[in-house]
C-alpha cells in the first residue's frame, strides 16, 4: 500500500505533523510493512536486504556477522507472525500460533529486565548476533503492553493489502490503513456484490 500511519477510520485526517506511535511501535509497523502484500514489493527478499533494513534502524551491529538465509526465513517468520496478531486486532479475532513465533525470538534473543537504582524498569536483548537484533523488535511490543496502545497496531482488513498501521481513532475502531482508498474499495465492492443478488 502507500499509506501513512493514519487511522484508518476516517475519523482524523492524518498529516506530517501526526506524532508517531508512542513506544517505538513504528519500527514494528515499518517491520511488517516491509512486504507490500498489494505489489508483492518485499525488502526482506534477499539476505542482502535484509541485512541493510537491520543496519539502517539500529537493531544490528558493525560487530554482528551478517545474517544468513536461516535468519532471513525468521525474520519473515516473525513478520508475519506480527502481521497476524494485527489482523487480529483489527477484526477482534483471536490467533493461534503468532505468539509462539514471538516466543521463540524473545528468547533466541535473550529479552532481559533490568532495573535502575530508582526502580524503573528497561526491557534488551543480550542475546548474540541476528537473534538479538531480531529481539529487539519486540521491544517497542513490550513496552507499549501496560498502557494498550499495542492492540491499536493493526494489519488493513482489505485482503490485497493488509498494511500495517497505528490506529488514532477514538474508539479504536479502525478498519483500513486508509478510509479513502481500502475502506471506500471494500464498500464499493460490497455494494456491487449485493447488486448482483
């Protein structure tokens, strides 16, 4: 899809000015949007790109030995798995099997608590390598558990895109990554097939 993190209700506009999704949770939303379901577009195709989206947000480096072909298959993986939990958010539906893969890279990558002298608590990955780059994109989940705003990370409901997005309506009712262009399509196309009945 092309999309902002916006709503997806139609109950906001969004803009440049729109403040991003507290905890970090963009990195997951860019995460999953790395494959675009509409073109088939995937930065994760190849070793090499994946090794260059890791090394531009931070999460792997200069010391880690590149990834390799078993790493990138887990990173899909846990993409997709990620992508199912927001689906899930978005219809209300429960998923089996999405929160094992996040197991297994929380503890491939050793997700650890520790905490400071005044008590506040921070959540890394002491794993090694992929494993805890991998990790660390479950950090902004973890984070943002406490205060729910990871349930309004959701995937578009419309079945050519499903476009990760952070969802600002009010009552977290947002369906589509954008009313105007998926939400507006799946209506249309509603309205058609009750047509033709």
């Amino acid at each position: 899809m092309m999309v902002s993190t916006g709503s997806g209700s139609g109950d906001e506009a969004t803009s440049e000015r729109t403040p991003a999704p507290p905890h970090g949770l963009a990195l997951v939303i860019d995460f999953v949007n790395t494959l675009d379901v509409e073109t088939g577009a995937d930065e994760l195709a190849s070793v090499e790109g994946l090794s260059k989206w890791f090394s531009e947000r931070g999460l792997s480096e200069r010391r880690d030995a590149k990834p390799s072909e078993r790493d990138r298959r887990r990173a899909i993986e846990l993409r997709e798995a990620l992508r199912e939990l927001m689906l899930a958010h978005t219809d209300g539906e429960r998923v089996r099997g999405a929160g094992a893969a996040l197991d297994r890279a929380s503890r491939a990558g050793v997700l650890t608590v520790r905490f400071d002298a005044d008590g506040s608590a921070h959540v890394d990955a002491d794993g090694a390598g992929f494993e805890r780059a991998l990790a660390r994109l479950l950090i902004p989940i973890v984070a943002s558990g406490a205060d729910g705003s990871w349930e309004r990370v959701k995937a578009c409901r419309a079945d050519d895109c499903a476009w990760a997005f952070y969802d600002r309506s009010r009552n977290r009712s947002g369906l589509w990554c954008d009313m105007a262009v998926c939400g507006n399509r799946t209506k249309v196309r509603a309205f058609r097939a009750r047509g033709r009945r």
